[in-house]
C-alpha cells in the first residue's frame, strides 16, 4: 500500500454494507453507502444514502450487500465518473471476492445481483475493491442499520 503522497489524484471512495435482520435469510434487508472525492487538497461527499431493499423470502445480507454495491456504481455511471480512480470498500468478503473473480458466483437468492454488479462494471476503467474489516465501515454500518431500526425490526444477529 503507497502512502497518500504516490497517489493520483482525484480519487473517488465508496463504502457499503448491508444487513438483514431479524433472520438471514428472510428477514428485512438494508445497506448503508458513502462516495467521497478526494483531491491533494480537498474532500467532498458525493452521496451518503441507507436504503430499505425489501423482506421475505428473496431477501438475504448478501442481497443487502450487493444492493450496496450496485448503487454505488449506478451513481457513478449517472455522474460520469466511469473515468475516474476508484476504490470500493466493503466488509462482505463474498461480494469483494467475486467481484475481483477470486471466488465464484455459483448459487442463491443473490446471483441476479452480483451478475447485475459485473455488467455495471463493464465501463469503468480504473476501479478496484477492497474488503476491509467490519470496524472499518461503521459509518455504512451505522447507515445500514439506521433503517431497519426506523421500521421497528428487531435485531437478533446483529448488534443494534
């Protein structure tokens, strides 16, 4: 890792993550995700949004996950941004694996979403995904949670 003195800026960073609550899968899913531009000088949010994705049976965390995902590339796409350097953090390591093609993406309620991630990815030029550990995405965590906590679900698997 280079220190921020060898970087190019500008620089673009996402954040997500996701969760489903009071079971997974099943329950009530949301993410939490943060864009923020940086320049040697300067630092902007570009979007800060928690969004409820749904409950029920078609509703897992790795649906959560990459509904995360799939916004923040969709926000990019929508400014333009496709050309900028990019880094996407997140603490779901099935959604940072397959997106670097070091895990499969073979079954379950979230296939649609990774393939729909993988198209989006198709016209980015200088994007890169980085797990991190779950301390280091409190702000999307907090974000994620906020909301199932605004509908009243009650937390079982995770800590409110």
């Amino acid at each position: 890792n280079q220190g921020d003195n060898n970087m190019n800026f500008p620089i673009i960073t996402a954040y997500f993550d996701g969760v489903c609550e009071p079971v997974n899968p099943g329950g009530y899913a949301s993410y939490g995700i943060l864009i923020t531009k940086h320049s040697k000088d300067d630092y902007i949010c570009l979007l800060k949004e928690s969004k409820f994705v749904g409950n029920g049976n078609t509703i897992s965390n790795n649906v959560a996950e990459y509904s995360g995902a799939i916004r923040i590339l969709e926000f990019l796409i929508e400014k333009k941004l496709q050309e900028e350097h990019i880094i996407i953090h997140g603490d779901s390591k099935l959604v940072i694996m397959q997106m670097i093609g070091q895990w499969q993406i073979k079954q379950g309620i979230y296939v649609p979403f990774a393939l729909k991630c993988l198209d989006l990815l198709k016209g980015f030029k200088n994007l890169s995904w980085k797990w991190i550990p779950r301390e280091e995405n409190n702000i999307c965590d907090v974000l994620s949670k906020d909301v199932l906590k605004s509908l009243g679900v009650k937390f079982r698997i995770q800590p409110e």
